[in-house]
C-alpha cells in the first residue's frame, strides 16, 4: 500500500509538471488570421540606407547577408492599437525582431515560402511605429528570403497607413510644395531665394526655387561629392521618352551659360534640361530669377539665371525656346523633393525666402501667401512624412524621414512682408 501510494504521488507530481510546462508555452496561433500584406517597400537597411536597394526590392528583402545590418519598417497608426504581426518568409537562421520596446528571438526553418507568426505589439497612440529584423546566425548564404511582412488586420483597416504600391515612388517619399498666385497676368519675371540649414542638404534633394506651368529652377544634392543648378522646361508633347518627342515640338536650346551642360530628360514628362555643377552650401542664401516671355509667335522663352554670393554675379544657366506656348508665368511654385529612393527613409527641410515677382512693364510684386500641397503618395496616404510652415521671411518645406511633423494639404501660409524689391540689373544680363 505505501509503495502504491508513492507511485501515485510521483505521478501526480510529473502530472503537474507537464501541465504547469504546457500552460507556459505560447499558444499555436491560427496564420490564416494574418490577412493583410506590410509590403517591404516600407523597409530599410537602417544602418547603412545606400544598401536598401542592394536587399529590398519591390518584390520582397533577398541577400541579406551582413548581420551587422539592421532591417527597420514604418508603419503609422492612427491610434494605440495592438498588432498581430508575422511574416511570409523561408531560409534557415535564427533572427531576432524588435517592437516597441519588446525583443524576440526566432528561428526560421523552412525551405519554402510560408507564412511565420511574430508576436502581437502594441503601437503608439498615433504616429509612426517601426520594428527591426536583426539577423543573429545562419546556416545558408543569407538569414532569410521575406516576401513580405503581414498582419490582422484590425476592423477598421483604416487605422493602419503604410506604402502599399508604386514601390518606386512611394520609397523617395511625398514631395512637398508652396504654391504661389500671380498678381496679374503678364508676369514675366519670377524672383526668389533658397537657404538650407546645415544637415538639412540630404543625398537625392531637389529644392525647386522657381517653379511654373511649363518647368522649374533650382538646386540638386546629386552624391556625396556633386550638387548642381538645374533648369528644366517640359516639352508640350506629353510622353516620358523625349526620343518621341516630334522634331516640331523639342524644347530649343537658345543659349546657355559657361560650363553648363544641356540636353534632354524623360521619365517623368520629357523636355529640355540644363545643369550646372556647382558645389552650394548650406547655411549659404542663394538667389534665383526666372524670365518666361512669350514671342508673339506661338512660342516662350525661357530664361534662368543663378546668383552666387561669392562672386557676387548673376550667372545664366541656359535660355530655351518651348513651341506651340504663348504665355506669360503660370502656376507659380517652389517644391522640395526626393529623387533616390534609398535616402527616403531620411529626413530634409528647405528654407524658401523673399518670393516677388515683376510684370512686363517692370512693376514688383512682393509674393507672402502661400498655400502648402503635397504629391499623390501624400494624398493616397502612402507617406503621411511631410509637412510646411512659415519662416520670419519665407516659408520651410519638409519631407521624409517618418516623421510626425504633418501639415494638412491645403493649409495657407503667409509670411512677413519686407517690402525691398530685388535690386537687379537687368541690362547687365547676360
């Protein structure tokens, strides 16, 4: 009887055990509940964005080798919400997944693409969230092939903003602008001025100072070692390759200053370009002057001119003749926008100052109103990282980098009148 008896309480005992250790597992949860797709267009190599494009592509992250990079995604929600997170993944690795705060180590297994469960995360109130994929070993050439990253999707899917389509696009993140009103209709002289703060001349910026209906002027950060002033005007034949553009509506170069270079552009319209390499600087406030003036024979000019406050000149960049145009300055506006995917992910802000603007009889028109918009990836909620305000003499435009900072499309801007026109003279022009 007593043997009986003990056998009976190591039983119970090994019982016990086994069902404290059942009861300490995490629970089988259900992939199919994982229902909506995190594209990893949303993705960065954190540490190191100028490889972004060597791993993340628009069709998932693949040669994922280095474990010292850090694979970050961005996602907004508009409230606090909890996220059912996981992954359609293959490989053989262990990696570990950061969110908010919380830490889980993980090992993939599986040799076919299939849908992994994360964790379930609690996002901020409202803003932007982020989680990291850190690779820790692996037995392959790379830690993982990710098709893309998924969730539950909650019942409102709405709540949930992220980058769900137009991979390129959406990856250089929303452009910004400052959209002006012309005083009259025969504006023939668009003035204005860029400074950027130091840090805020990013890789891939594109200041626009002097924008129209039929171009724009500004100031490029093109690499690490080159910026330029670039000057371009659309052809009025509407393609994205200028090699089918009829030889009776190019753009023509009429004249062009020393040591710029001229030709054409494509991809996102087609027309006639012109830059200047020059290296400007932050911190430094530089002037721009645009002349848009009709021929009376269906066709415009089109004249920049760059100032640099070393030398202390006013410098042409190039003259173009648009045909099948007749028109003084239309739709005025300074933009700030990205053009390499890759520095996306990181945020930049332009200082736009002194706006005026001079009609063909040579009155000055000083320019304090704006009204701030924003690209279709803003619009269709694929980037909310844009934002536009006010100066003590102009206006800022901000973008990329996930940021909280949203100014809602549409808000009007006025900034301070000082009432000096620009001191310029124009028979001295080239």
């Amino acid at each position: 009887m007593i043997i009986s008896t003990r056998k009976n309480i190591k039983f119970c005992v090994l019982f016990i055990v086994l069902l404290v250790s059942a009861c300490q597992q995490e629970p089988v949860f259900d992939v199919s509940k994982l229902n909506m797709d995190l594209p990893t267009g949303n993705t960065w190599v954190i540490n190191d964005v100028n490889a972004s494009s060597e791993i993340i592509t628009k069709d998932g992250i693949t040669n994922w080798t280095n474990p010292k990079d850090t694979l970050r995604t961005f996602f907004y929600t508009e409230k606090a919400i909890t996220i059912t997170l996981g992954m359609i993944a293959k490989g053989n690795s262990k990696i570990e997944v950061r969110f908010n705060g919380k830490s889980k180590t993980m090992q993939v297994s599986n040799t076919e693409f299939d849908t992994i469960y994360i964790g379930n995360y609690n996002s901020v109130d409202k803003g932007y969230n982020t989680f990291d994929v850190i690779g820790i070993s692996k037995t392959d050439s790379t830690f993982a092939n990710i098709k893309s990253f998924v969730f539950e999707a909650p019942q409102d899917s709405t709540v949930i903003k992220y980058l769900k389509d137009d991979f390129y696009f959406g990856r250089r993140g929303p452009s910004t602008h400052l959209v002006f009103e012309t005083p009259t209709n025969d504006i023939e002289w668009l003035y204005s001025e860029i400074e950027i703060d130091k840090g805020q001349d990013v890789e891939g910026c594109y200041f626009v100072a002097n924008g129209f209906g039929e171009g724009y002027f500004g100031i490029q950060v093109n690499s690490p070692t080159e910026r330029r002033v670039l000057f371009s005007i659309w052809s009025p034949y509407k393609t994205d390759d200028p090699k089918r553009i009829p030889e009776e509506q190019r753009i023509q170069l009429l004249k062009k200053g020393d040591g710029v270079t001229t030709g054409e552009f494509g991809n996102e319209g087609s027309g006639g370009q012109s830059y200047k390499v020059f290296n400007w600087k932050a911190e430094t406030r530089y002037r721009f002057l645009t002349q848009i003036k009709p021929n009376k024979d269906n066709t415009t000019n089109y004249t920049a001119y760059f100032f640099d406050p070393e030398s202390e000149q006013w410098h042409l960049i190039a003259s173009f003749k648009r045909p099948i145009t007749d028109t003084y300055a239309t739709r005025p506006y300074s933009f700030l926008e990205n053009f390499i995917p890759d520095t996306g992910v990181l945020p930049r802000r332009g200082g736009f100052y002194n706006q005026w603007m001079r009609d063909k009889k040579g009155q000055w028109y000083e320019i304090t109103d704006a009204k701030f918009s924003a690209d279709a990836t803003a619009r269709k909620d694929a980037r909310l990282d844009y934002s536009g305000g006010t100066l003590k003499d102009g206006f800022y435009l901000m973008n990329c980098g996930f940021t909280n900072d949203l100014t809602p499309i549409g808000t009007l801007l006025e900034r301070t009148k000082l009432g000096v026109a620009p001191h310029i003279k124009f028979d001295e022009l080239d």
